[in-house]
C-alpha cells in the first residue's frame, strides 16, 4: 500500500496540470477529475498502485447500450491492437470504455495533457463509429456527465 504523502503529491500535481492546461475540468477533492472532449468525458483518478508509486487512470466511458456482438467485439480488439495506447473495455453493464493509465510518480506534464488528450480524441471519434455499428448512445447523449 502507497503512503498517502505519495498519493497527496500525485494528487496536486494532476489538480495543477488539469488547472493550467484543461480549465473546465472538474475536481471531486478526492484524487478523482472530470474532462468534456467533444461528446465524450474523461474521468481522471488517481490510486495507489505499489508502495513506491501511484497510477493516473484516464477512463471515458464511450458508448452505452450498444447492441454488443461478436462481431463488435472483435472490432475493438482489433482497434486495440491498432492504436499506440490504451484499449477498449467492456463494463459489467455492456458500456464501452476507453481507457489508458500511467505512472504518477515522475508524471510531466506533457505525458498527463497527451493522456488526457489522446483518451478524449479516440472516445469522441470511436463513439459514432460504434453507435453506427451497433446502436447505443455516446456519453453525451446518454447524459453522462461525470
């Protein structure tokens, strides 16, 4: 388990990058944020991960009750093993996430913007994709705000 000194400053490092460069975004006070990227949001959260270090976990949920098929499904693996980082996932409730995580103890800035950034982009792009092919709703439309 993490000392909470660890996830404190991990904490205040996510708050002043997301301050300076996502001004909109929102903050729970509890290591967890919220960004709107076109018509989806990306929650940003904060967590221990091993004594020494934290883990910055970027999740936006992209798309909710899509009609999920085999051959949805393996649409997304095979986009998974397109894209650089991060992967599609599939909730308990069949809602499609994108998500992407890293390291909190020698975070920069420009890694959290570019995670931040590059987790939004392909949720608000995928998100029409999948409702074109499988129905659903994008987190927009579906009222997600998180």
């Amino acid at each position: 388990m993490n000392d909470n000194n660890n996830i404190k400053a991990t904490i205040d490092k996510v708050n002043a990058i997301l301050k300076k460069n996502f001004p909109g975004h929102l903050s729970f006070g509890d290591g967890t944020f919220t960004i709107t990227r076109g018509s989806s949001s990306i929650m940003v959260s904060v967590k221990d991960f091993v004594r020494s270090e934290t883990i910055i976990e970027c999740v936006a949920n992209v798309v909710t009750g899509a009609n999920v098929t085999p051959d949805l499904m393996k649409f997304l693996l095979r986009k998974n093993v397109e894209l650089h980082f991060g992967a599609f996932g599939l909730l308990f409730d069949d809602t499609i996430t994108y998500s992407h995580s890293i390291t909190g103890s020698n975070l920069d800035e420009n890694e959290l913007i570019t995670t931040v950034s590059s987790v939004g982009f392909i949720a608000d792009y995928y998100d029409d994709v999948i409702v074109e092919m499988a129905g659903g709703k994008r987190a927009a439309d579906a009222g997600i705000e998180l």
